[in-house]
C-alpha cells in the first residue's frame, strides 16, 4: 500500500512538471523522474514486490507521458528510462534475493547459536561426566560442570587440579600406549569402552565420536565415571558366585570349573578325593547350627592346613562334603595323604565356649586319567568311592574300583524294584518270629519281619532292602506296609498274642507316627495292648525330644514299647531314664557269643538285672542252642527269641504262596 502510495506520488509529481517549460525542461523533468524511481527501487531493495510496484505505476505511467507528449527526443528517452528501470529491477531482485539468503542464513545462525547454548547447558547440567577431545592432539577441549565436580573426588592422585582439566591431555589419567591413542583418533573403531585405574580408584570410560552436518569427523566425546563401589560390589558378587561364603572355600560350581581346567592343562595324572564328615550331622542336629558352622570353619581350616604342602585344591561341596585335587596318584602316597588326613579331622574340635567335639571322616578316591577323564566322571566315582567307605564302617578311605560302579548300580535297579513292589503291592511279605515266655513257654508275642522276593532274583536279604528304602524315603511306606498287615493278621490270632513290629529312625520324631497307628488300629481292630513297638537306640538319637515325644503319645494309647538291640547304641541308661520302656530286649550278638565269651555273658546278665531292678521284661535275642537257653535262664532274662524256639514263618494268608516261591526257588 505505502510503495503504491508513492508510486502514485511519483507519478503526480512527474504529471505536474511535465506540462511546463520546453522539451528541454520535460527532458529533464523525465531524467529526474527517472533517477527518483530508481532511487526509491534501490532503497526498496529489500522489499522487491514493493519495488516492482514503484516501478509499474510510477515509470510505466511516466514513459505513458513521454508518449502523449508526442516529442520524439522525449519519447526515446522513455525507451531509455524503460531500459534502466528494466535493469533497475534485475538488480533489485537479485540484490534482494541475497539479501533474504543472508537474513534467513542469519536468522538460523542466531537459532543454531541459540540450540547450542542451550545444548551445552543441558550438558553443562547432565549428572553424567562428559568431556571432548582433540582427535589429533588428545587435549581435552571441552569438561562440562559433572566432569570437574566429578575430577575433584580423585584430583589427589593426579597431577592437576579440577579446574585445570581443559587444555590438559589426556595422558594426565593414564599414560595412553599407542593402541588406544589410535582408537580415539580413528572413528572407525569408535564405539569403544575401557575401564583404568589410577591409584586405588578404578574409571569407567565410554568414548563416542562427533561428527559435523557435512559428516566430516570433529572428535571423540568421553562420558566416563569413578566405579570403584561399584567393582568392587560386582567383584563380591562374583567372589559369592564362586565361594562358599562359610568356609571361604571355592563351592560346588567353582570347583568343577577348577576340575575342568585342571583336567584340560595337565597330561600329569593326579587324584580327586570326596571327603565327607562322620557324626557331623549328630553334632549339627543336637547341638545346633552356630556349633555346626564353628565345626565346618575349622575343618576347612584344617585343610587347607595339611593339604599346603601337596599344593592341592580344595572345595566345599555342600554339607560337610568337601573335595580336594591332589597333584599325583601314587597309590602309597595317596593312602598315607587320606590316613593322616582322617587321622587330622578326627582330633577333638574346641569351640568357642570351651566345649570340645568330635567327629571322623571318611574319603573317597577316584584317579585320571584312570577313572575317567571329565569332571562329571571323576566326581561320580569319588562319590562312589566314599559311599563305600563310609558303608566299611567310616573313618575309612577307599580308592574306586569298577566293581564298585556295578554295585551302586545294581542298588539303584533295586531301588526301582521296590518302589514298584510298592506300587503293585506284590512281593512283599510279612513273617513272624515268636517270643517265648522262659517260665511257661508260652508264646507272648510275635516279631513282624518284612521279606521281599523278586521272581528273577529270588529273596532279597532285608539287610540289602532295608537300608535302601531309609536312604530313598520309602522307609515310612514300608513301616506303614507292615503295621497295616501285622496289625490285621494279629486279630486272626487264637492265642492273643501281641504283635511286635520294628519302627525305624526315619518313622521316629515326625509327628506322624501316633496318629498312623491309631488309624490302623481303628482299621484293623486290634487292641492297642497288644502291639508293640520296637525302636532302636539309633532312632532317638537325631530327634531324642521328638522321639521321646511320639513314645509318650503311643503309651497314652495303650501300645507297648520295646527298646531293640540294647547294649549295641550309644547313651543306653540315659534313654532308660528318658522314657519307661515296656521292655529291653538284648542284641543277639551278646547272647550268641555269651557261651564262649565271659565279659558278653557278663553283658547279659548285668541287663537282665537291670530289668529286674526296672519292673522291666527282657528278651534274649539269639538264642538258636540249647546252651544259649541255659545261659539266658540262668542270668535271669524273662523270654527269649531265636531259631531255637522258631524261625520266621509267613502268615496264613501267604503259607502256599511263599510255599511255592520256595519250592521254585529249590
């Protein structure tokens, strides 16, 4: 609006003049004209649409005048003036293009100007260290504020200070070799990330390039960060990962890692010994967990002691199983180690408290290359080794021989076996044996004794059966098993005799055991007087107020209790005193030997006593001789038990079956 205005203007002021004066004047009236538009065009620059309008209404009306006049000097002037202007407008666009370039270009300057102000102040702000570097001269060209607050917490172990950082290289953290000299000058191996330590201080370092719009590389940006807390938390992690946090010795996993790496960088052959702690589990049960660990830490102290020298590796397994990797396998050597190995663990123990303890252990052999060449291999027969050891009577090594193999397998087929007995309910039997009154040989009672036939392998001894179904859980099943068919072919009895049946340790201190019976009591309809049950001295030993516990719950129903294989345990009086027992009944090792041997006969006639001092009846066990009864009589024992009086007989339901599964057998 305001450019038309003047255009107009303009071109009034040309009309007025033009009419005045002689062709001379109007000429010059016509140059002037000329030179104001142009003028007001130059100073439209900026504004080219503005210009083009001056120019249209002002010199286009103006050259209109120069025609009209009809003059022809005038009227070529006018082709002149239209040229110039022509010219003018050329000049003024492109002129004003660049201008509208250059006020755009710095419109964006300032914008980007304003972005990275701003930019840098975030990163100024950011909790993260961040900082550049020269990719040529590595001198640090830019610390933002985290960088210096950061530098203050380790600037004593360098050589400036915080505020010092830009302008410094970098070689100020850590004497840089060449290799990563060149990563952060190459972009092409950037992502990188390293970790240094200056002093006790460990610095993560994570470098990125920066590059410009144009893609041209401009340097490495470091974002890094003191993490020392932090390694030396994942280095604990790592540490309990690998060790046992008791003993501080390495744990199961690490240990097999060690193996492995054993096994695959020595041609040497060496031996691996399982080791495993006799009456550790007593000692942990009674006398509770805090002892056990005192135990466990000083038996690993204890290790590590003698296996020093040897130079061998040692692990905490788990429980009180240990394994250590001895660098050779000399035989001799390798026995002496294990004997005065066992010999060590079993010195008295001193705890805190003053109180002494004392344990065994047993330890079990396997050789490489000779038993196998892999960690898994080494480990099983170890294992199997042990087992054997321990099954000798503890406090024993024994070195892995095949045969060994074969029978752990063998025990796991029958495992198999006998819990599909279990399942099918068949093979399984109840015989029993009776107990005699010595005055009137009257039977009183009748043992309940579990057999097992297998049709490819015939009777199976209960002392290969029996231990198999403790240690695999089924031993509560079995008990269960025998109660139910005891219990129900007592009922069937004519002369009301009890019924005697043997409680293992596993079925003992539970809870269970009271309620159980008094469900197949119900069941069955025998009386509670006349069942007895039989426990040895081993059951009380783990869970003795537990124990003690379920054996008042049985006499509060009427059931008997009987304390099995007397003289054999270890606090006999003590349990005497614990609980009132119905009766004693004598190990039949004792008696057997009683004949030949003073200090058993002795043995039997001291418990005969007792009982008799007690109010208590007790059973001879053993006697398969006339010269056994005679003894027993005259030490005093009120019945007796053994193959003499009769052996184990099935029940009447059973006669013919096992009659006939001991003619095939014949």
């Amino acid at each position: 609006m305001v450019a038309a205005t003047l255009g107009v203007v303009i071109l009034a002021w040309t009309g007025a003049l033009f009419p005045y004066g002689d062709p001379f004047l109007q000429a010059h009236v016509t140059f002037f004209l000329a030179l104001s538009a142009i003028s007001t065009m130059f100073c439209l620059v900026h504004a080219r649409s503005a210009a083009m309008t001056v120019a249209v209404i002002a010199v286009m009306g103006a050259v209109a005048l120069m025609i009209w006049s009809g003059n022809g000097t005038i009227m070529s002037m006018s082709f002149n003036v239209v040229l110039a202007v022509a010219a003018t407008l050329v000049l003024v666009t492109i002129q004003g293009r660049d201008m509208e370039r250059m006020v755009r270009a710095q419109a964006l300057a300032r914008e980007r100007d304003h972005e990275q102000r701003r930019l840098l102040r975030m990163v100024d702000d950011m909790p993260i260290a961040v900082m550049t570097v020269d990719p040529e001269t590595l001198v640090v060209n830019y610390a933002n504020e985290t960088s210096i607050r950061t530098l203050r917490q380790i600037e004593h172990l360098l050589p400036i200070k915080a505020e010092d950082l830009v302008g410094t290289c970098i070689d100020v953290f850590h004497k840089m070799p060449e290799g990563p000299r060149a990563i952060l000058s190459d972009p092409e191996q950037l992502p990188h990330h390293t970790r240094i330590k200056i002093g006790p201080e460990v610095l993560d370092l994570r470098v990125t390039g920066v590059w410009a719009e144009d893609g041209s590389y401009i340097g490495p940006m470091l974002a890094w960060a003191v993490v020392t807390k932090e390694v030396e938390a994942q280095q604990h992690i790592h540490w309990l990962a690998h060790h046992d946090t008791l003993t501080k010795l390495p744990n199961r996993a690490q240990f097999r890692k060690q193996l492995d790496t054993f096994l695959a960088e020595t041609r040497d052959p060496f031996s691996l010994l399982f080791v495993d702690l006799d009456g550790f589990k007593l000692v942990n049960d009674t006398m509770g967990h805090a002892v056990g660990d005192e135990i466990l830490t000083q038996v690993a102290a204890r290790l590590l002691d003698i296996c020093g020298g040897p130079q061998a590796i040692i692990g905490r397994l788990g429980g009180d199983e240990f394994a250590i990797i001895l660098p050779f396998d000399d035989s001799q050597k390798v026995e002496e180690f294990c004997t005065a190995l066992i010999q060590f663990l079993s010195e008295p123990y001193r705890l805190e408290d003053q109180r002494r303890v004392e344990i065994g252990a047993s330890i079990g052999v396997a050789q490489a290359p000779l038993h196998g060449r892999r960690s898994k291999e080494l480990l099983s027969r170890a294992d199997i080794a042990l087992s054997v050891a321990k099954g000798a009577g503890k406090a024993s090594s024994r070195t892995f021989e095949p045969r060994m193999e074969h029978q752990v397998q063998e025990r796991v087929a029958l495992e198999a076996q006998l819990r599909e007995a279990f399942r099918r309910r068949s093979g399984l039997y109840v015989f029993y044996q009776p107990i005699l009154d010595i005055a009137t040989g009257r039977i009183t009672a009748r043992e309940a004794l579990v057999r097992w036939h297998l049709p490819e392998r015939g009777w199976i001894s209960p002392s290969d059966f029996i231990p198999i179904a403790e240690q695999s859980g089924l031993i509560r099943e079995l008990g269960l098993f025998v109660l139910e068919r005891a219990c129900a072919d007592a009922v069937e009895w004519e002369d009301r005799a009890r019924v005697a049946v043997n409680v293992s340790p596993g079925q003992l201190g539970q809870g269970t055991i009271a309620n159980a019976i008094l469900s197949i009591l119900v069941q069955t309809g025998l009386p509670p007087d006349r069942l007895e049950v039989e426990i040895t001295e081993t059951a009380l030993l783990n869970e003795e107020a537990n124990g003690i516990g379920d054996l008042r719950q049985l006499r509060a129903m009427g059931v008997r209790v009987a304390l099995d294989d007397f003289g054999t345990g270890y606090s006999s009086l003590a349990h005497l005193r614990a609980f009132p027992f119905d009766k004693i009944k004598i190990d039949g090792s004792f008696v057997r030997d009683a004949v030949t041997r003073p200090d058993c006969a002795a043995v039997v006639g001291a418990v005969a006593d007792l009982g008799r001092r007690l109010g208590v009846t007790t059973v001879a066990e053993g006697v398969e001789t006339e010269e056994h009864l005679k003894l027993v009589m005259r030490e005093g024992c009120v019945e007796v038990q053994g193959h003499y009086f009769g052996t184990p007989e099935p029940a009447g339901r059973d006669v013919n079956e096992v009659a006939s599964l001991m003619a095939d057998a014949a």
